[in-house]
C-alpha cells in the first residue's frame, strides 16, 4: 500500500513540476511578442512602424503604402538594419529596436548612407567585407558584407538565398573568423616599442627565410629584404623580421593582443564573434607564427577596424558604435555619446607605427594604395588558410595625421592583399572622405 501511495505522490508531484518549468519558461524566455501564434505578431505586420535613418537624416528603413510593408535604401543594409517581414522574421537593427519601432519611435544611426552605398558598389560582387569608422569616436559610417540579401525581395529570392554557399546571411564583419595576417604586425611592432626592444632606425638583415627549431619561417615569394630598418620591415612586411621580434616579446605578446580586445566579445549593437587568442604560445615556432598572424590565432574584420581606428586615433580605442540617438513619442530622446574603451598604445609609439604605415603607402607593400592628393596610411595582409587561395586584408587611415577615416576590407579567398584589398580599401577611403568633406560644405 505504502509502495502505491509513493508512486501516486512522485507522479503528481512530477506533474507539478512540469506544470511549473512550463509556466517558468513561458513568462521569462519565450518570445510571444514575436511568437508564430501571437495574434499581435501579425498585427504588427499591418501598421505604421518608425523608421531607421542615417546620420543625416536620410532614410534607411520606413514603412510605405496602405500594407505599411517595410522599404530599405539598399541591399546591403541586411547585415546591420536587417529585415522586418511577416514570413521570414525580423533581424539586426529592426530586431534589437523593436519595441521602439513598433511604438512608433526613430532610429537615428551614424551610418552614412552615401557611404554604404559607396562601399557596398566598390566591394561588388566579390565575397568579403569592408566597415569604415570615424577613428576619434568610433562612430560606423558603413558596414558592407557581401553576398547579402535584399530585404525589398526576400519573397522573391528567398530560395536562392538558402541554396547560395557564399553564405549570404552571414555577417562577415560581426561574425567571420579569419586569421589576420600582416594586418597584427602594427600591434606586434607597437609592443615591441613600448618595452624598448627595438627602434625604429635599427638595422636588421632579412635574407628571406628563417629556421626556428628546425622549420623555416619564409617572407612572401621567399623574398630576401637585406639591410632594412625596422619602420622598412613593417612598410615591406618582413615575415623575417617580425617573428623574431615576437620571440623577443615571448608572453607579452598575447597580452598585447588581449590588450586590443583580440579573443575578447566587443561590446557593439550587432552580436559578434570573440575570436581566439591561445592562452600560451606552444614553442618560439609558435609565437613567431603568431607575430606574422598566423597560427591559432582568430580575429573579426569588426576588431582590425577597431585597431586601425585605435592607432589612427594616436593610441585611443574607442567604442565601435552604430545607434546615435532614439526619437519621438511620449519619451525623451536617447542620445548615445563616443565612449573611451583604453589606451592600447602609447602616443608617441601610434605616431611611430603611423608613420611606418605611411611609408607602406609610399614604398612598401601598400603601394597600390597611392591616390594623388591623399595622405593615407595603411598596411597589408595575405592570410595562409588551409584549402584555396589566401585571403586579402586592408587596412588604412586617412589624412594619416588628421584621419577623418578608417577602413578595413577583407576579400575571401581573393590573394595577395596588396594587389587585391589595397586598390578597394584606397579607393573607399579617397571617396569616403571626399563625401564626408562635401557634406560639411552642405551641412
């Protein structure tokens, strides 16, 4: 009898118990406001929603016609606005601001939408990415990530978009994890200048390759530089050079990374990858694989924009950020202001990495990247991946001494990124400040 009685009693109290994680899960995770099922959810399909603007004012998202059905500037604003559509949900900016825009509120952003649509025309159809910062706030003027879907057609090609491999959903600003190449060298040499390890006069003999227990660590081609200085190693992208100033810097060189937020969550409106740091350097093989960008190690193009913006920026890392202000109904205004992260870099050690940037333009590897007229700082990337080409990388400021601009562009699988990002990321810089100028004129 005792034995029925028990039995009884577990199985009532386990139904309680489900009753209960049922009724705990509905009230604090589930998302009726956005459930299939809610009959608000498409209610909210049938009325006025507050539109998304750029920095000026100018309409990236809005609601238009009797069926209030959401119209976007251009197709690559899916991977920052995103996508507000009764059949295929809600994404990015419409997503993380709903309630405002469903309320009826505006989303002003810092994109400039000259810009994106500048950008995204430049990148084309190639797979990659490219973001352009304002280096002393860290405001985002464009993100482009490419293929992308176009939220004014998603009925249309939505089958194409499942069945394309390029991944058009993907963000690849936020979310893709590539080894960064020549890019970490600026973050290598800045480390190295700091802890007084090496000047930038002092001479090094670079014969093209070095044997580091019993491997061989080579420059591009197997290119020997001879006799350079250590800004010429950065300016010409000495493989040679750079591993041995990351043995030197042995440890020290990690937290350098960690120091830039490499391996770190970025705190940015759009969610994002951490990338990876590896907690120790296996072998002084490991580490000198390390100081070139290679290795273990993983970055987003969203944290190289962040180091370029910081070193422009004579050392200041500020906080990437897309939402200026939100506007309109009974509440006040929300204004977001710029916010200092740390100092990475010494100022006078950014001046130094600076100016070896600008020699890169001038003699090294960035020389693709001359525009008549432009005073542009910049460094190259050629990432090893495991199968097809290397991918390019970009990355560069201007006016180097007064940088209204930052931009990183990443090609995936596109070669050598002096030959292949350096021309698109030159040429958004050139006409990104070319915009930003006419604009003060008109503003």
């Amino acid at each position: 009898m005792n034995s029925k009685l028990r039995k009884c009693f577990l199985g009532i109290a386990l139904g309680y118990v489900i009753i209960l994680c049922g009724l705990f899960y509905w009230h604090l995770f589930a998302d009726l406001g956005q459930h299939p099922a809610n009959p608000r959810y498409y209610l909210m399909f049938r009325q006025a929603r507050g539109s998304i603007l750029d920095r000026h004012g100018d309409f990236l998202a809005s609601s238009a016609g009797e069926d209030y059905k959401r119209v976007y500037a251009t197709a690559s604003l899916a991977h920052v606005v995103g996508y507000f559509h009764q059949r295929y949900g809600l994404t990015g900016l419409e997503r993380l601001y709903h309630e405002e825009l469903f309320s009826g509120r505006s989303l002003y952003t810092t994109l400039d939408l000259e810009i994106q649509i500048m950008v995204e025309e430049v990148l084309g159809d190639r797979v990659g990415c490219a973001i352009v910062l304002k280096p002393s706030t860290g405001e985002v003027l464009a993100l482009v990530s490419s293929p992308t879907v176009d939220g004014n057609a998603l009925d249309e090609f939505w089958p194409d978009y499942l069945e394309d491999l390029r991944s058009p959903f993907l963000n690849r600003i936020t979310q893709g994890l590539y080894p960064p190449g020549s890019l970490i060298k600026p973050i290598v040499y800045g480390g190295a200048l700091a802890q007084k390890l090496v000047d930038p006069a002092q001479i090094w003999v670079d014969q093209g390759a070095l044997q580091i227990q019993n491997r061989t660590l080579s420059n591009s081609g197997g290119k020997a530089l001879g006799a350079i200085t250590t800004d010429q190693a950065l300016a010409f992208s000495s493989n040679v050079v750079f591993a041995r100033l990351a043995m030197d810097l042995g440890d020290s060189l990690l937290e350098q990374f960690l120091a830039f937020g490499l391996g770190s969550q970025t705190n940015f409106e759009l969610s994002s990858q951490r990338g990876y740091v590896p907690p120790k350097a296996s072998s002084p093989y490991a580490l000198a694989q390390l100081g070139i960008g290679q290795g273990e190690l993983l970055v987003t193009p969203l944290h190289m924009a962040m180091v370029v913006a910081a070193i422009a920026n004579r050392g200041v890392m500020m906080k990437p950020y897309l939402i200026q202000e939100l506007r309109g109904g009974l509440q006040m205004r929300q204004i977001n202001r710029p916010q200092v992260l740390a100092e990475v870099m010494p100022e006078q050690v950014a001046l130094i990495v600076r100016d070896a940037m600008v020699l890169a333009v001038q003699e090294g590897t960035a020389h693709e990247a001359v525009v008549p007229d432009l005073d542009l700082a910049a460094k190259t990337g050629t990432a090893q991946v495991g199968q097809g080409k290397d991918h390019a990388w970009f990355m560069g400021f201007a006016p180097s001494h007064q940088p209204e601009v930052a931009v990183v562009v990443l090609v995936e699988h596109g070669g050598f990124g002096g030959t292949v990002a350096t021309p698109l990321g030159a040429q958004m810089i050139a006409k990104a400040i070319e915009i930003v100028d006419s604009e003060k004129g008109k503003r």
